[in-house]
C-alpha cells in the first residue's frame, strides 16, 4: 500500500485498486487500477468487449466487484450502496452511450431530469425542484419547455442532453460518460462533446470517458488508460500517449484509427493485427496481446508483463523499458493479409 | 484496369462508368403520408473505382444502394434511371434482378451474422452461391471456397471453411461475407457500413481487403459509410448526400480540401482531428436539426442550418453542377449550392458580401 497523505486523498476523485469483475467464466475485468485526479479527464480506450463499460458499470455500483477497491475522494465505497454513498456526499454519475435506451419513455423529461433529487437525502420542495430542473436544461443547452415533452419527442443531440443534465443535477464529483457520442449523428457529437468540455471546465468534475474514438479521446481527454481484454496495458498523460505510445497495442490501435484528412492517412500504415480476438473466457497465456502481437516472442507466451512505470505513466510490455524506450510496431512492415 | 495510385488521383472521365445512376428518386408510401427518402440522386462509378458516400443517418445512403438491384420493399416508389454496364436495373423485371444480383452486382452490409445461416458451414454456404450461379460441382465449389477465404484474408482456410458463423469473429464473419459476395466476380460492390460495428484494428483489416479487390479484380466500389476518417482512407471520389440528396460530388482529396457545400464543410470542422484539444480549441457546430423527409421543399434543404442562405436558397432547389464562379474549383467537382463556399479563405466566415 501506498503511504498517501490527507491531502493526496483530498486530491484523488476517484482510485480504482486491483478491480475484478468476473461473470462466471467471464473474465470481463481482470485486475485494474487506476486513479483520476479532481477536474481531470481520463479516457477509457480498447477494443470492444475488453471491460470498459464493466469498469464503469462497478464505479458506479451498477456491479457488485468480485474483487479489488473502488474510493472515491478518499472513502471506500466498494460495498456502499448508492443511497449510503450519498450518505457520505460522494455522488458518482453516469451517462450512458445510447440516449434513447437509457431514458424512461414514459416518464416526461422534466421528470428524468429531477429523479435523482428526489432520491437525495433531503427533501426540496416542488418549486425549488422545478427551478433546478430549468436550471440544469438551461445548463445543457436546453429550453425550459423541453421540460414537458417526452425523450422520443427529441432528437438523439438533445436526448443526450437530457441524459447528461439528469447525470449533473446532483451535483457528482465524478462523471461516467459510457460512449456519449457514439449513437449520435456526425454533426451532433461536436456539440455534445463542446458541451462535456465546457461543463467539465466550469463544473470541474472529474470525469472518466469511455469510448472507442480516438480522436474524441484527444480532444476531450488529459490522461489515457488502454484496455485490452479485461486489463490496463498502458496509461499516461494524452500528450505522451498520442505522441509517444509505448504498448505495441497502443501503437496499433492509433495506426488503425483513420483521420479524415486523406493525404495524411494515405502516407500512414496500418498495423494489420490479424482479427481473430481471443476471448475473455479463455485469455491467452503470459502477456494477453501475444496472438495478435506482430513483436511476439517466446517470453510472451508464458510470462505475464507487469504494467510497470514507464516516466510518464505505465506500460505492461516486455519490450518496453522503464524509461519507456521500445519498438515501434508501426516502423516494422507486418504482413498484409492480402500479400 | 487503373493502378490504385492513378485511381487516387481521380476518377478516369474519358472511361465509361460501370455504374451510371441519373435522377434517380424513391419515396415510400406510409401511414402518416408518402416520404421522399432519395431525391432526384446523380452518381456514377468507373472500373476500379471506389466511390464513398457519406451523410447523415436517415439521408437515404441505404435506400439509393438497394433501390439499385431492387431491393426495397413494396411500399418503395422507385424512378429515375440505373444503368449498370449499359443494362437498366430501374424498373427491370425481377428476372433481369436476379440475374444482375448474382453476377455483377453484390452486396456487404453492417451486420453479417444477419445475413449469414447460422446452421450452415461458411464453405457451405460459399458453395452454395458457386453451385447456383455458375454450375459448380459441390467439389470444385468447395476448393473454389478455399481460395475465397485465402483471398480475403482469413487464416488457415482448409480449417475455417468447415467452421460455422459462430464459431467466428466479427471480423472474420465480415470477411465470409466478402468472400461470398465476390464468389462470382461481380462488377460492382455495394457496401453498406461494412466495418461499423467492428474494432478499428479489425476495421483497418477489412479496408485492406476491399482496396485489395479492387486492386487485383478491378472490382468497382460503392462504399456507405458516416466516418469521414474510413472515406479519406479507402474512396477515390466521394458523394456527400443531405436530406435525401446529392449535396456535393468530388475527387477525396479536392473534397476535403475544398468543399463547397456549406453541410460539407460544415462536417469537416466538426470532427476532431489530430492535435485538436478542448483547451486551446473549440469544435464548430453545425446548428439545427436535419429535416424532416416528407415532402421535398422547393429550396435548398440544407438552408435552415446554413450561414450563407438567402431568399434564393430558400426560393428555389440548386441543382447539382460544376458551373460556378469558384476558380479553385476543378471541373470534377460539382456542388448543389447557391452560395458555394469558394476559396479556402473565404470559407467559415458566415454569408459571403
Ligand atoms: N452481465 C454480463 N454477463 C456476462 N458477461 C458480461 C456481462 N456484461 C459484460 N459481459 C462480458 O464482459 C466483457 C466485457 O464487456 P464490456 O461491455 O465491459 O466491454 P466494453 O469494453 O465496454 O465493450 P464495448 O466497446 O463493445 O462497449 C465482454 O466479454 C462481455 O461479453
Ligand atoms: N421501408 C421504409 N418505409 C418508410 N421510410 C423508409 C423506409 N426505409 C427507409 N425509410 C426512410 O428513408 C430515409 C432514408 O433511409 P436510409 O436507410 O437510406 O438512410 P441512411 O442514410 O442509410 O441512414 P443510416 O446512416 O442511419 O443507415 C429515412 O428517413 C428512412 O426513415
Ligand atoms: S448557401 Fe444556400 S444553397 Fe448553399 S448550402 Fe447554404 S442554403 Fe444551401
Ligand atoms: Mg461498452
Ligand atoms: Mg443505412
């Protein structure tokens, strides 16, 4: 354990030590820490099905842990439940990636909106209850009318505004924002995603955001954890991340996101990975990326890398060192599955 | 056949277009009224070309690829023309269809397991479109299949050919897929969000497949997609349609370096690009919602959200063309505005004096 003062604690929104969350044979999160500090962003970047959301889901008690420790500002809520969170003023908030399943149809919008209130300690009475609903639409982008409409009379933008409005009412020291962008159209997500980063500078939150867009990550992000199959196998700050990725993982995840500048993205070179993704039910032997990894060797295959610290921030590589020198997967010419 | 580096460069004018769509127009007749979902569509696809088409969702991407080999339901209302190698597809009896959708027009779409049998084998079901279509025998179908796994990409394909859908990635479903709609060497690809609900390192993979069809086949591609990242990777030319229609039509790279329709420009500086940050920089938002389809108003559709419209844009509908007085425009590049967005420098700044 680590010996941290008060004022770290104080600093600190939200440590996650060791999570483990299993689904019977289901290895879904094996062993992740990670902290965010007050007002930071931290992205939540991997492939689908690597334990995003699972991790997300345990945050905010959505999931009972199998085992590890989930602290937020300090306090061990692990087996709190939410009321008794609240009970000790640690308000965590999630935002869920598709807006029209994550929003009561029956229930008007205003209504969507001030449910947490009424589940705070402390009751507000009706008026006082209405103003912070027109308040929070307002804060949002909202009308205050939008209050009597119900969510399928809305666009999937201004849904996702109910929903991140309903997620700040209470006040959170922490957001959970689960893929916010990803059901929205094109020329929506600029706005939900100024809208995140304009609360989140004026609110000052911390927030984690999941997604599997990397360049949302780079505008939104300040720090970035990389998920592969159930575990943490890089984190750092977003500058050393994007510019100097150290897990081949990492690497190739970046090779492979397109950028919508053609010249550009023409000059890159994918990493072709090979597309048969293990499964979360049987992991592969020593490090978890070995049968895809283009830089394998027989050290992978029967040694577990530990996620080590690399200057800034960690990686879990055997290649790479403590000063995070390593190969570059995307300077050596892997085979195109065509050739 | 064109190399892909002078595909790149642009689509060949002087050779005759495999694909050529004219005016082509599908609304459906629904409960609450007739909805005109493609309207008045122009495009067209040369040898060995991939085309991109990107929009909105619900801007008629899906319908005016299926409405092409005849694929929509009953309620669809389909006119215009669709010449495919010289034969009309538009109103063409069903016989003429299935011909067509066998041999020279093929489809790949978002979900393959869909549109897979899940008690069937992938070399079955490979097979089977071998045996139907060219009179294989279920021997020489089967080897044929071989070759189409190890064409596409998938390893070990003597094992997998005998493996069923489930027993696969999504990726590798999504190659089967590939594998099956180019078993008969079609002329014309269609593919419909093909990489959307995959990873992007598989994504990356399967583009890799499709530029190497066109490469080594000379297959022509029609590729839907929303991500401007997957257009600037793959299309030679792009199609921009809004609301039902064609907005904007160009070479990739004049397109992302020029665009002249204010939706089209107005994507581009809404999509965060390498070395953007909330900190120091702002995403531009396109104001507004898409509108409704129901009926095509006789104006620009695109000018309740744009900066530049006028009483002109509101008045009367522009037509798809190259004829404007923009000097950096190239003669490849046609846009349905009145107001386009001109010089590089000009563009952003709202109406134009
Ligand atoms: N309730 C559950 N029961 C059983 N397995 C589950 C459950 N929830 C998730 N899983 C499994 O746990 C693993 C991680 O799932 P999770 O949803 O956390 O992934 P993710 O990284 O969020 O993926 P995506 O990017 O697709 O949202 C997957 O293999 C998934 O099938
Ligand atoms: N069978 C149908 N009956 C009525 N309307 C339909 C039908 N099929 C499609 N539409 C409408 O036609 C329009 C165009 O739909 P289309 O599926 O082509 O959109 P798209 O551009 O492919 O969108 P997405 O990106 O969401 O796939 C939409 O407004 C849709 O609601
Ligand atoms: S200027 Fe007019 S025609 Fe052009 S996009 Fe704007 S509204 Fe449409
Ligand atoms: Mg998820
Ligand atoms: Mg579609």
């Amino acid at each position: 354990m680590k010996p941290d003062t008060d004022v770290a604690l104080e600093e600190v929104a939200l440590e996650l030590e060791d999570l483990v969350m299993h689904f019977g044979s289901v290895r879904a999160v094996d062993g992740v820490s990670l902290s965010i500090r007050k007002g930071q962003v931290t992205a939540l970047v991997g492939e689908s099905g690597s334990g995003k959301s699972t991790v997300g889901r345990c945050i905010v008690r959505l999931l009972e842990p199998t085992a590890g420790v989930v602290r937020i500002g300090g306090v061990d809520v692990t087996h709190l439940s939410r009321r008794q969170m609240r009970r000790h003023g640690k308000e965590v908030s999630i935002v869920f990636q598709d807006p029209a399943g994550s929003l009561d149809p029956r229930m008007l919008v205003g209504d969507v909106v001030g449910e947490p209130l009424r589940l705070q300690a402390g009751r507000i009475s009706r008026r006082d209850r209405e103003e912070r609903i027109n308040e929070e639409l307002g804060r949002v982008g909202l009308r205050a009318e939008v209050a009597r409409r119900y969510p399928h009379e809305l666009s999937g933008g201004q849904r996702q505004r109910v929903s991140i409005a309903r997620a700040l009412i209470s006040s959170p020291s922490l957001l959970i924002a689960d893929e916010p962008t990803s059901a929205l159209d094109v020329s929506v997500q600029a706005s939900v995603l100024n809208l995140l980063a304009d609360l989140q500078r004026d609110i000052g939150f911390a927030c984690l955001f999941i997604t599997h867009d990397l360049s949302a990550v780079e505008y939104l992000a300040d720090d970035v954890a990389v998920m592969y199959l159930g575990q943490l196998v890089e984190k750092g700050s977003r500058e050393r991340v994007f510019a100097r990725p150290a897990h081949p993982y990492t690497q190739a995840l970046l090779a492979a996101a397109p950028v919508a500048d053609p010249p550009r993205q023409r000059a890159r070179k994918a990493v072709l990975l090979g597309d048969d993704l293990p499964s979360a039910l049987d992991p592969p032997s020593g490090c978890r990326f070995h049968t895809r990894c283009p830089l394998a060797f027989d050290r992978c295959t029967a040694e577990v890398p530990q996620l080590l610290g690399i200057g800034d921030g960690d990686a879990a590589c055997h290649l790479v060192g403590p000063d995070g020198a390593g190969p570059d997967v995307r300077q050596t010419n892997s085979a195109g599955s065509l050739q | 056949m064109t190399s892909p580096t002078q595909t790149h460069l642009g689509a060949p004018q002087d050779v005759a277009p495999v694909l050529d769509v004219r005016g082509l127009s599908v609304t459906f007749t629904t409960e609450s009224g007739t909805v005109s979902a493609v309207d008045n569509v122009d495009l067209t696809l040369a040898p060995g070309e991939i085309v991109g088409i990107v929009g909105e969702s619900g801007c008629g991407k899906s319908v005016t690829a299926m409405s092409l080999a005849g694929l929509l339901p009953r309620s669809a209302r389909v006119s215009g023309s669709a010449r495919l190698q010289g034969t009309e597809l538009i109103g063409a009896p069903e016989s003429v269809l299935r011909a067509a959708r066998g041999q020279s027009i093929a489809y790949i779409f978002q979900e393959p397991m869909s549109s897979l049998n899940p008690v069937l084998t992938v070399g079955r079901q490979i097979g089977e479109v071998l045996q139907v279509h060219q009179g294989l025998s279920r021997k020489k179908a089967r080897a044929r299949a071989v070759e189409l796994l190890t064409l596409v990409g998938i390893p070990s394909p003597l094992q997998r050919v005998d493996n069923y859908p489930h027993q696969l990635s999504g990726g590798m479903r999504q190659r089967v897929m590939i594998a099956m709609a180019v078993a008969c060497g079609p002329t014309v690809l269609v593919a419909d969000e093909p990489t959307t609900a995959l990873d992007v390192t598989v994504q990356a993979g399967i583009l890799d497949v499709l530029r190497g069809l066109r490469d080594r086949l000379g297959t022509s591609i029609l590729f839907i997609t929303h991500d401007l990242g997957v257009i600037a990777d793959v299309a030679d030319r792009v199609v921009v349609m809004y609301a039902g229609r064609v907005v904007e039509r160009a070479p990739v790279d004049e397109l992302f370096a020029h665009p002249q329709h204010h939706y089209t420009a107005g994507l581009l500086v809404a999509t965060p690009t390498p070395g953007r940050h909330a900190g120091t920089d702002r995403l531009q938002e396109i104001p507004g919602l898409v509108p409704v389809l129901s009926t095509q108003p006789d104006a620009c559709t695109f000018a309740e959200r744009c900066s530049a419209a006028d009483a002109q844009c509101l008045g009367s509908a522009p037509a798809l063309s190259s004829d404007h007085d923009v000097v950096a425009v190239r003669p490849d590049h046609l846009v349905a505005c009145w107001h386009p967005c001109g010089n590089p420098s000009a563009r952003h700044q709202g109406s134009r004096a």
